[in-house]
C-alpha cells in the first residue's frame, strides 16, 4: 500500500522540544517572587487556559491578562500527568476542582475555559511504556475534557474545536450562508479535471505522533493528472481548483473584534512553506459586504476565536478555511497591528 500524496510531498518536521521551557508569565513571577506575588491584585475574572509550552501568544498574553486583572491559570499538556488532578463530582460544581500544581480552583470560580494546542498527543509517557495502558489514559482523559465542554463554564474555545468543526463542514457552512468556495471535491480516487487543484489535508496539517516532533504536511498545486492512483486511494484529501492571480487575505477575529492582513510576496504553493518571514504581511480593511457574510458564518458555527483564510479573486470573495485555535502573533508582530489587544477586550466582554 502507497503512503498518501501529500504526505509523499512533504518533508517539514518541525521540532520544538528546544520550546518545552515554561515561558508563563504568572508561573515564573510566583516562581521568583513567591505564591504571594499575585495577593494584592483585586482581579476581576478568572479563566483556565489549556495549552502547551510552545504557545507564543499565551506567553505574550500573560502579563497583559494581570494588567487588566483577568487571572488565570495555564495547563500545559506536558505537565499534565504529573502535575494536574481534575475532579468532577457530577451533582456539585462547587465541590469540583482543578488543581495544578500547588493551585486548587473550583469550578464555580472559573469564568471560563479556553482549550488552545491541546492535544493527547502530546502526552508525555516514560520510555517503553504499555502501550495499552498509553491508549486506555488517552481515551479517560479524552472522556474528562469533553465533559468540561458540557459542564456549565463558559467555554471560548472548545476541547478539540477542530474536530467538532473539520474542514468539510466548514466548507458546507460558507456555501450554504451565500459565500463562494472554489470548485471542491474531497475524495480518495482521481476524477476528471482539465483544472490545476490545489490539494490539501482534510484535516489538520500538523502530525505529532512522537511528543514535540511535529510533521507538517501543507498544500500543494498540482494536475490530478500526474498523481498516482494508489497515493490517492489510501486517503480523502481536499481537491480545489486553483485560484490564479488572487490576493490572500487572513482574518483574526475575537468575538466582534475583528482585524485582517494580506500576504505579498508569496511564492511557494503554500505560503506555510516559505516561512513566515519570507514575505511581507500588511494590514488590509474588511470590505462591508465581507464584514457581512463572515458575521453570519461566525453566527452560524457558533465561534469565538478563530482566523479565517479567504481569497479574492477580482473583487471576487472565496473562503477556505478557519483555524479554530486562531494563532496570531506572528501576524501581529509581521503586520504591526495590536491583534492581542482585541484578544483582552474580548475577553473581558465575555467572561
């Protein structure tokens, strides 16, 4: 059996095991300063954040969340096992709690909990261990963070937001609220096109199967033509024909806050693939009509945070995809807008 097309195409592994020291703002100044360090702050709300050490705008975020007196409190996944217990006592949330660490929070004094790169995957297990026993602690802690979705807390992002909302519905959402998608077929077998596709992941395009090795297997432009059948066969991928001459444009959004940026200078397939840093981003305004058409789509999917790609091919409106984790401070540093900045004042509207 033949390994998928696009994994065949793409050699990017990404390791960030250099990045598993803990960058938290709040942990480091109860680290040097003592747990007393956060008494004299009158705060306001309090939020959970699940996540991971390599979480750049978390470690950015944390010193303007006690400016603006939101507490909070960060897990990361590889900290998980060792330093976190979860208790849910299904007839009392005030007798429920997270505790990380030396903290203790019950669940009544949580606002609200946001899930960002939080994934099983990257569980940290010893060497050499049982993988029966690997997959059972998977599947009962999977069990506990879907509960947490369903358990009476604001949720602003949900535990493993992309699989409740995958990028064939997706798709189906925008076409069915009025905004245009390129011509799309998502399918394990060659089908006749005279069109050049892009081809990409249906699902995420980050794999981690060893802890902090990612491989990242992006889009690519190509003739269905020149593809082998078998590579084809193995997986589903999303198939669009190719948008020429069009200008990208990715929208961060935090409840009614919205900014934008379009990318020049793109010269790869995927612009994943020539780094973040090889072409220039600049802000861009949101036409009205747009503005419109992605209220409703938010409306519809029911998101708080994201960012979503589109195209606009003369003056021509295409969506492709949203990323429910909303990643933005590449973008912010790149295109020098305040993008954080709509990230506190939407959470202090909502929580």
């Amino acid at each position: 059996m033949k390994t998928p097309f696009l994994y065949n195409e793409n050699d990017n592994v990404l390791n960030i095991s250099n990045n598993s020291k803990n960058m938290d703002y709040r942990y480091n100044m109860q680290k040097i300063l003592g747990q007393s360090a956060l008494k004299d702050i009158q705060f306001e709300r309090r939020i959970i954040i699940f996540t991971r050490y390599d979480d750049p705008e978390i470690d950015y975020l944390g010193k303007e969340f006690l400016k603006n007196k939101i507490d909070y409190l960060r897990i990361n996944i590889e900290d998980l096992l060792k330093h976190t217990v979860i208790n849910l006592v299904p007839d009392s949330k005030s007798d429920s709690f997270i505790s990380h660490y030396c903290e203790k929070i019950s669940l009544n004094e949580i606002d609200a909990i946001w899930f960002r790169h939080f994934s099983l995957q990257s569980l940290q297990f010893p060497k050499d261990y049982d993988e029966v026993a690997k997959e059972y602690v998977v599947e009962q802690w999977n069990s506990i963070f879907e509960s947490l979705n369903n358990w009476g807390i604001n949720i602003i992002n949900k535990y493993r937001s992309w699989e409740h909302l995958p990028k064939p519905r997706q798709l189906k959402i925008a076409s069915s609220i009025g905004m245009k998608i390129p011509k799309t077929n998502i399918i394990n077998k060659k089908f006749e096109t005279s069109k050049v596709q892009f081809v990409k992941a249906v699902m995420s395009h980050n794999i981690e199967i060893t802890p902090n090795i990612i491989n990242r297997i992006y889009g690519k432009k190509v003739k269905i033509e020149n593809i082998n059948d078998e590579e084809l066969e193995v997986t589903p991928s999303i198939f669009q024909n190719y948008i020429p001459n069009n200008q990208e444009v990715r929208v961060t959004f935090f409840g009614s806050n919205f900014s934008a940026a379009t990318y020049k200078n793109v010269e790869m397939d995927d612009w994943h693939n020539q780094g973040i840093y090889g072409f220039n981003i600049i802000p861009y305004n949101i036409p009205n009509e747009l503005q419109d058409l992605l209220n409703k789509f938010i409306s519809y999917t029911r998101l708080k945070v994201g960012t979503i790609d589109l195209i606009n091919e003369n003056g021509k409106w295409f969506f492709l995809e949203v990323n429910t984790n909303g990643d933005w401070r590449w973008l912010e540093v790149q295109s020098k807008q305040n993008i954080s900045q709509d990230c506190i004042r939407f959470l202090k509207e909502e929580i």
